[in-house]
C-alpha cells in the first residue's frame, strides 16, 4: 500500500513538471548561460563601529557561497558580472531593559546585532539584472556581546548572503 502511495505521489510530481516545465527550476536555472565568470570585489567595512575581521568574513563566504552552489567561475579580473559593495552599519543596541535590584542603572536585557551590506551587481548583457542595495540582517542576543560576537557574525553574514545570492541569481 505504501509502495503504491510513494508512486501515484511521484507520478503527480513527474507529470506536472512535464506539463509545467516553466513552473520548477533548479537554484541556478536563472543565472543566464552566457553568464560563466564573475568578480567578487573586497567588501570593505565602511561601518563606525568596526571589527576586524568582518570583511574579510564576509567577502570569503559570499565566494564560497557562489562557488559552492552555481556553475560560475570567480576571477580577480575582467568577469562577464561584477559583485561589489561594502558594509555600510554594524550596530549593537539594547531591545530589553532589565532592572537590578541594588539600586544601579538598569542594564539590557536582551540586544540586537545589526550589519548592513550595500551591494552592486552588475551584468553588461543582460542591465535587467544589475542592482544597486542595501541588505540588513539582525539577530537577538542576551548577555555580554563578547562571548558570541562571531558566531552571530557567521549566522547574520549567513543570511545576508542568502539575500544577496538570491537577488543576484534567482531574481526573487
């Protein structure tokens, strides 16, 4: 009974994609076939409150990402697209008050760490592409920033990534 379910299951999925094949796609469907070489430029941190190795982080996983997860080659010269931009915000602000109980300034409860990211991306065939934006990614701590500064880092960087990859390749 199982077996005879998985199949009628697998049966709807294989027709509707012969029916519709302009319905699924694969992750880098969109990226054109003319498009097989990009630049990465170095992300720059451009934020008041600086740390050190952000842009370094950063630009290696936007790399990795695009490596890992498209057919494009990256070159340090002339590509057939261009990715440039810098990190514009990095900001820790309190979100929570919490009161002590010795009669000294309150401390934050929780926190917010914020990174901005400006990005440009730009293909000379096909202008519809390119773009010019701001992605901001935030993530809730508690306790002394320290301690989990970079591996919030890692998860924010994770995701403005994903946000950029997607605007870039899957035109979302």
């Amino acid at each position: 009974m199982k077996n005879k379910r998985l199949f009628g299951v697998l049966l709807t999925i294989s027709v509707f994609i012969l029916i519709c094949p302009g319905c699924y796609t694969l992750k880098s469907a969109s990226i054109p076939p003319e498009l097989k070489t990009i630049n990465i430029g170095f992300f720059e941190n451009n934020a008041q409150l600086v740390v050190s190795n952000l842009s370094q982080q950063f630009t290696e996983a936007l790399k990795e990402r695009i490596r890992s997860t498209t057919r494009l080659s990256i070159v340090t010269g002339e590509g057939d697209a261009r990715m440039t931009g810098a990190i514009t915000d990095y900001r820790i602000a309190p979100i929570s008050i919490q009161a002590t109980n010795n009669n000294v300034a309150p401390i934050a409860g929780a926190s917010v760490l914020s990174i901005t990211v400006n990005v440009k991306f730009v293909y000379d065939a096909n202008k519809k592409l390119d773009f010019d934006q701001s992605f901001t990614k935030t993530m809730n701590f508690t306790g002394d920033i320290s301690s989990q500064e970079q591996s919030l880092i890692l998860a924010i960087n994770k995701q403005l990534i994903d946000d950029i990859f997607n605007k870039a390749f899957n035109n979302w």
